[in-house]
C-alpha cells in the first residue's frame, strides 16, 4: 500500500505535465496577444510549444524573434542573444526556414541593442562594423537606431571627437537637434572647463578657490576657519603664549594646505559634474531602441 501512494505522489507531477503539453498547439494569435500585454514569462514558454508543434509554420520565424525580444525584456541578456544568433544563423542557411531579410536585419539589431544596453563597445562596434558586409543594407529606420547608438556609446564614454565625427559623418541622425548636439560636443571636446591651476592659485586666500569653483558654502566654511585660526596664532603671538602659538599655529598651517588642496579637488569635482551633466543632457536626446519590433511585424509569411 504504501508503495503504491509513493509511486502516485511521484506521477502525479509527470501527469500533470503530460497533460498540459499533450493539449492543442499554441496559437500564432495567443502569443501575440500574449507579448503586447506583457506576459513574457508566458510567451517564453508558449513559443517554445508553439516550435515544438510547429516547426515548419509561416509564424516560425518571428516566433523565434519575439521569443529573443521576451528574453532580453526579461533581463536574461545572454538568453536572448543565444536566440537571435540562431534565428539569424536559421534565417541564412537553412533552406527549410523562410529567408527574411527584414527580420535577420532586424534581429541583428536587436543583438547590437543588447549590447549597447550592457555598455558592451567591444561586441557593439564588431557588429557594426559587419553591416558594411551585408548584401542589402538595413532600411532608414533600422540605421537611424544604429548610429544614435554608437553616438550614445561614445557620449557616455566621454569619447567627444569620435561622438563628433559620427554626427557629422552620419546620414541617419537628421531626426534630433544635430546643431545644438554638435555645438556641446565642440565645447566639451575643447575642454573649456575651470582651471584646477587657477583653483590652486586662488586658495592661497583661504576660501576662494572654492568660490572660484562654484561651491559658494565651502568657500565660506573654509575662509571662517582658517582666518578664526589665523587670528588665534596672531593673538597668541602678541600676547606672548608661546605654547598656544605654536598649537594654533601648527593646526593652522595642516587646515591652509588642506584648504589648498580642497580648491583644486573642489576644481576637479566640479568639472566632473558638470561634464556627467552634460552627458546625460545630450544621451537624453537620442532615440533608444526599443526592445520591441521595429519594421518587421505580424506574422511573417514566406518569401
């Protein structure tokens, strides 16, 4: 008896699975509807009944596309690469698959988006640089999100020459502010920042490399600080108390190198945030590329 209750708990499962798989094939409609609300973790597993069913169906191939673009929605980057390689790899050497043009151009879009997303140059750029071998070229609309990628890539990398050759070299960047884009990037590849020189050379008055730096609190901090210690040495001097003298004196002297330091740092600082603001400002006006068809919708059928 209790032999037979174990072997029912451990069958149950598998019949439960049989079941579920043993039912009608997924429909080509289901998983669409199924990706435009968002249910990927469902879309995972329905396209994957829906190639084990039907592996020589018209919706094949974009099934393996959506499959690849739920994968990346999800976060499992690496996942979705995998798929879009092997759709790709389907889609130009095996006859029994439809040949769509649109979509490998598509897919090999969507692996560069990938890694553009995980800031990944190396890979990004590898694949760009294999669109010039393609026999036919991908459309406007693909290449626009090509190069707005690449700049992106550059800008966030603080690489200002290179972001400035691609928008003047580009044909597919007419769609944002090009003037107002090359103008900053002009500003910011000729480096007119604050002088850390300068920062230095202002601290020797206490407080003012941090005016000069913009950090109008620090400044003051500093120039309160530092004359309250002078003045303390000084009056210690006159009064003739050599022992505070020499104390007031000794942590005046570490507080003024201090302060000499904190004007250039303060310098730096200010430079760096300035520049990441200026990045973000220009990244923010890029198109991004969608994790979500672009040219190539609907259920492709064989050309």
């Amino acid at each position: 008896m209790t032999l037979k209750i174990t072997a029912a708990i451990i069958l149950i499962p598998f019949f439960f699975i049989s079941t579920v798989y043993g039912m009608e094939p997924t429909d080509a409609g289901f998983i669409l509807h199924l990706y435009r609300t968002g249910e990927y973790q469902s879309v995972m597993l329905e396209i994957n009944r829906y190639l084990y069913f039907n592996p020589e169906s018209d919706f094949t191939s974009y099934a393996m596309y959506l499959l690849g673009l739920s994968y990346a929605k999800a976060g499992r980057m690496r996942r979705a690469l995998t798929v879009f390689e092997n759709l790709r790899r389907q889609l130009d050497e095996n006859a029994s698959v439809p040949v769509c043009t649109g979509l490998y151009q598509e897919a090999y879009v969507q692996e560069m988006n990938i890694y553009f997303r995980e800031k990944d140059s190396q890979n990004f750029w590898t694949r760009c640089h294999g669109i010039d071998s393609m026999v036919e070229k991908p459309p406007e609309e693909l290449m626009k999100y090509v190069d707005s990628m690449g700049e992106a890539l550059y800008i966030y990398n603080l690489e200002w020459e290179k972001a400035l050759d691609l928008l003047k070299s580009s044909e597919h960047l007419s769609n944002i502010d090009t003037a107002h884009l090359e103008t900053a990037l002009e500003d910011l590849s000729s480096g007119r920042q604050k002088s850390t020189l300068l920062g230095g050379l202002f601290s020797v008055v206490p407080g003012i490399g941090h005016f000069y730096a913009g950090r109008r609190s620090d400044g003051f901090r500093s120039l309160l600080i530092n004359g309250a210690f002078i003045t303390l040495t000084v009056v210690s001097i006159v009064a003739g108390a050599g022992v505070p003298a020499i104390l007031f004196g000794v942590v005046e002297a570490v507080l003024y190198v201090s302060n000499i330091y904190g004007g250039i740092n303060a310098v730096m600082q200010e430079n760096a945030r300035w520049t990441l603001a200026q990045r973000d400002e220009l990244l923010r006006m890029l198109p991004v590329c969608p994790l979500d068809p672009i040219t190539v919708t609907g259920e492709l059928k064989s050309r």
